[in-house]
C-alpha cells in the first residue's frame, strides 16, 4: 500500500505540481502558482460526490506519508515564494477541511447578514440609536430601583412580619440552633426566659406567674401574647458574630435576641391585684406614645403549668381563661359610649350648649312594633333638669335617650367609623372588629338605647382605652404598642419602635370640651370618689346591662387632665353594683401607682 502511495505523489509531482488524492485517481488539487488563496473558491457549486470523497479521505489517509507540498523562492515564514508557510489545506470546492457544503454555505449567509446589518445600522441616524440606548438604560435603573426598593422594604417591614407569621416553616429551624430569647418588661424585669439545665433540656419559665399570663402568652401549648406575635424575634440570635462562630464550631445554641416590652411592672402588679377575684380586664396607655403600661385579663391562668393542666382548664372554663379579654372579649359599652353620642350631638347641633332636659328616672320610647318600651336612669333615679353637661356628668340615661332619637342614623354611624368601629384599630396588637349598627330605619327605642351604649354595640376594652387616649392627647390617637425594642443577648439594640400617630379621632376643641365634661363627672358626678387626689383627673363611668349576665362596670379617663401621663380603661363583669363602687376604685389605684 505504502508503495502504491508513493506511486501516486510521483505522479502528483510530474502533473505540474499537482498530487492525487489517494484512493482517487479521478480526485486532485491544482496548487496555486504562489501562496494566496483564491476567495472566489468559496462561491463555487457544491457537489456531494466531492463531500463523500472527502469522509473517506478524512477516515483513511495516513499524514505520515503526506507529501511535502513544493515551496517556491522566498524567506522561510514570509508568506511568499520558496520557505513560505503552505497555504491553508482545502478542499476540492475551496472549504476547508472537516466543514460540510452546508456549514459553509451557512457561514457565507451569515457573514453577508453582518455585513447588511452593518449597513443599516451605519444608515440610521444616530439620535435614534441613543434613544435606543437611554430607553434600554432607564429600563436597567427602574429595575435596579425596584429590587433595592424591594429590599429596602424587606429589611424594615416585610422581614419581620414573614419571620414572625405563624406559619412560618422555618421557626422549626431556628429552635434547632437558638435558644429562645426572653422578654423583658421596661426596667428589664424578666417575664419570660429559658432555662437551660446540664443535660441541655430547655424549660420555659414566667417569673410572674399569671399576672403577665395574657399579655406576654406562651410557647408551647396555646401559643398566644408576645411569645407569639414575636416568635420570630425571639428565635434569632445577634450576638457578636465570632461568638455565634465560636458556639457552632462547640455545637452550641447561640442565645435568642430579647423582646423588651412597654409594660410597666410595677403598674400591672397592682392592676393584678385591684382585680381580685373579679373576672375583668385594665388597660394603660401613655397618651403621648401609644406605650401599653398595663394590660390585665381575668380569669387567668399559670403560664408554668399550663400545658399539664390544659385539659381541665378547657373542660371547666371553657377557652375563656385563655383568652385575652382586652383584645379578644367584644362587651356592650353602656355609659362609655356616651362620650361619643356627646360629640356627634355636638357636630349635628351647634346650639348644643342651649340643650336642656328634664329627667323623670325613665324615658318611654317607640319600639317600632307593639307599642312602648322605657329605658331608665340606673335604679330610675331622677335627675331633673339638666343641661348637655351635667346630663352627662350624672350619666343620665333619659336624658341621652332623648339625645339619641333626634341624631341622625348615618352620621352617627360614620362618626362611629371614624372612632375606629367595625375596622380593624391601627395597631400590631393581635384583636378583634368593635361593632357598631345603626339605621334610620330602626325605632326610636333602638336609636336611645343605642345612644346609652346598649343596642347592638360592642367593643373591645383596648378599643375604649384609644378612643379615651386620644381624648387625652388633643384629639390625636397614638397608635399603641408593646414592644419598645429588640436587644441581642449582650445588650446591643437590633431594632426600636419609634411613636407613631394615626391622626385626629377628633378636633382639638372636641377633645377639650369632652375632657371639661370628663372632669366634671370626677369634680361632682358619677367618680366624685376619684377627687381630691392632688391632681386634676378625667374620667366616665358606664354600667351596662347584659341579658342573662348581671351588669358590666367600666370606667375610663386619665391623669392629670392638664397633663395626662395615663389614661385607663377598667372593666369588672358581672358586677354586683355600679361602676362607681366597683370600677371606680380599681383606676383609683392605678392613678394613685403611676402618676408623680
């Protein structure tokens, strides 16, 4: 074979510089007369007898017998005449070697493509390009915009409220390598915190037992309170990063960062405790923050050995000693709900101050159906004359009644709105819709009972603190609050709930005109027995009646009226008297604990 090769380059060599493919006879390149490459090759004809010839020359040709293509005149490495580097090998129809007659067709294609392409592009005008630019430029900035935006928002609200939501996957996660943080009240007292034994079993303990149960909630079973709501928090750790290295390198937990709350410990003592034995609820707010000093629900229950005495709590109470009544419970208002019959009145009639009414004990109204129905004075007591004042520092029930029927259905009730009923309250603090309903259809019973607070409305203790804390701060509710910050475990401060208000429930001169009436109820009406305490002090009684459930006293103001540092809302169910001799009282001592 390796001769019959030879043969063939010889007679490649004596065909004027020409060589024969081997295996065809039939199949030869024609050398060029010098070293340049003919172009024009690439535009002949493709034949695919030339290609199959090419397959088996590329498959059977062995190069070590390649034959030394003849080199004419020249430096070695010019590119011309003898030494010169061979011309590029092709093939028969001028492609190179290993490329299809398709491959190179496809080539050609797309070199004339770019060549027109260049031709267009060198033709347009070159402010359309830089339109074209800027509007592909702004739309890279809108979109960096957004994904930093994004972020931005994450960081400050969107992270905590995915990382506290109940059903967070990941909490299961964070429990494996952090040890739950403790909560804290405002002089650092801890409410709640984990216990660590030397086996390394964790125990959750409350060092207050069932005075913080509601508000600060638990862990485990019935998970509620803050060690709900700010699970999240509680289960991240931000302690100094060498040190959480450290702790995974020794297969430790590092320590969760601590919830430090508004709650004033001392304060909700004594709330506990003014009580008794009462099933009921105190609320505190600082008026100027929003801060919640104290928030006490009754029953109650031990935080520490809940989860072994579950099952008997359910079967004897039910899930009401598990509730937070502050936040949870919807009671009708009674006399409360009078501080706002007072200003819708006020905004209907602006000869409100030439009101007067002479009371009988009792009121008979239409009920729309059989006949009359009466709404009286508590234990029908007779007030006489009175005007708009002292009709509402004495609580007279007729006297509102009457109110009542001459207001109009759909003000009232869009005043009712604007007081925050039948919507969710502008807070964090997990709770329920008060409820308003009233129409100018509805009797003229309905519409006086309504105005005294009975009827059909309801609302939430923690609703009626805001409403009386925003009496207190000038008509502008503070949007209230538990959580003062979050600390890592060595101290540092990870994030802080700054004030926020939500804006007027009311003008200035309606809060000052409702406190003056507030003050008179304290000076000479129905909480007389909170004068004399040194300051001057703002407040309302209510005594509403619930069917089948005796009566609920609530009373709610603040101190000092000139100043307010607090403003409460007490609530005693099932009382066995009025609000005055039971109610009254217990924000006498809450007044008596906090202010200075």
């Amino acid at each position: 074979m390796k001769n019959s090769r030879n043969t063939r380059h010889s007679q490649g060599k004596n065909t004027n510089d020409s060589f024969m493919f081997p295996d065809r006879d039939d199949t030869y390149f024609e050398l060029p007369d010098d070293d340049g490459y003919d172009s024009s090759i690439d535009s002949g004809s493709y034949d695919d007898e030339y290609d199959d010839g090419y397959d088996t020359f590329q498959d059977d040709y062995d190069y070590e017998d390649e034959p030394k293509i003849p080199q004419r005149g020249g430096r070695p490495g010019t590119g011309s005449g003898r030494g010169a580097k061979a011309p590029l090998r092709r093939s028969v129809d001028g492609g190179r070697y290993g490329e299809s007659g398709e491959q190179r067709m496809y080539k050609k294609a797309s070199r004339d493509q770019e060549k027109q392409i260049r031709k267009e592009e060198a033709k347009r005008p070159k402010g359309v390009k830089n339109r074209e630019i800027l509007v592909v430029m702004y739309a890279f900035i809108f979109l960096f915009v957004a994904v930093i935006g994004y972020f931005v928002y994450y960081n400050a609200l969107g992270s905590k409220s995915v990382i506290n939501h109940p059903g967070n996957v990941h909490i299961a996660k964070l429990q494996e390598k952090t040890t739950r943080g403790r909560i804290l009240a405002a002089d650092g007292s801890v409410l709640a915190q984990t216990v660590v034994d030397t086996s390394g079993n964790e125990t959750r303990e409350y060092p207050y037992a069932n005075v913080f149960a509601h508000v600060v909630g638990t862990s485990e079973i019935n998970k509620s309170g803050l060690e709900a709501s700010n699970e999240g928090d509680l289960l991240m750790s931000n302690i100094n990063p060498l040190t959480q290295a450290l702790n995974e390198l020794k297969n430790e937990k590092n320590p969760g960062d601590d919830v430090v709350t508004t709650l004033d410990t001392q304060l909700q003592q004594v709330a506990y405790n003014a009580l008794g034995n009462n099933d009921g609820v105190v609320v505190a707010i600082e008026p100027s923050t929003g801060k919640v000093l104290a928030m006490v629900s009754k029953p109650d229950y031990d935080p520490n050995t809940l989860e072994e005495n579950y099952s008997y709590i359910i079967s004897q109470e039910g899930n009401k000693s598990l509730l937070n009544q502050a936040t949870q419970g919807l009671f009708t208002p009674g006399s409360i709900f009078k501080i706002l019959t007072t200003l819708e009145y006020m905004k209907e009639d602006s000869g409100y101050n030439n009101y007067t009414y002479t009371c009988q004990g009792s009121i008979l109204l239409s009920d729309g159906a059989s006949g009359q129905q009466g709404l009286s004075c508590y234990q029908g007591t007779v007030h006489g004359t009175q005007d708009l004042l002292h009709s509402f520092s004495n609580s007279c029930n007729a006297s509102f009644a009457n109110i009542g029927t001459q207001l109009n259905a759909a003000s009232f009730t869009q005043l009712a709105n604007t007081m925050l009923f039948n919507r969710s309250l502008p807070t964090e603090i997990s709770h329920v819709k008060s409820s308003f309903q009233l129409s100018d259809s509805d009797s003229d019973w309905l519409k006086g009972a309504t105005a005294i607070g009975q009827g059909y409305t309801t609302m939430t203790p923690l609703h009626a603190a805001m409403i009386t804390s925003a009496i207190a701060n000038g008509g502008v509710l503070m949007e209230p609050y538990l959580v003062d910050r979050i600390q890592s475990n060595d101290g540092n401060t990870v994030s802080k709930n700054m004030p926020e208000s939500y804006g007027n429930l009311m003008t200035a001169s309606e809060a000052s005109i409702l406190t003056d009436m507030m003050i008179e109820t304290v000076n000479s009406g129905t909480a007389a027995s909170l004068s004399g305490m040194g300051y001057t002090i703002a407040g309302k009684t209510g005594t509403a009646e619930v069917e089948n459930s005796g009566n609920n006293a609530w009373f709610v103001g603040f101190a000092p009226a000139e100043n307010p540092q607090i403003a409460v809302c007490v609530l005693v169910e099932n009382a066995s008297t009025s609000s005055s001799y039971i109610a009254v009282p217990i924000a006498k001592q809450l007044f008596q604990a906090y202010v200075n």
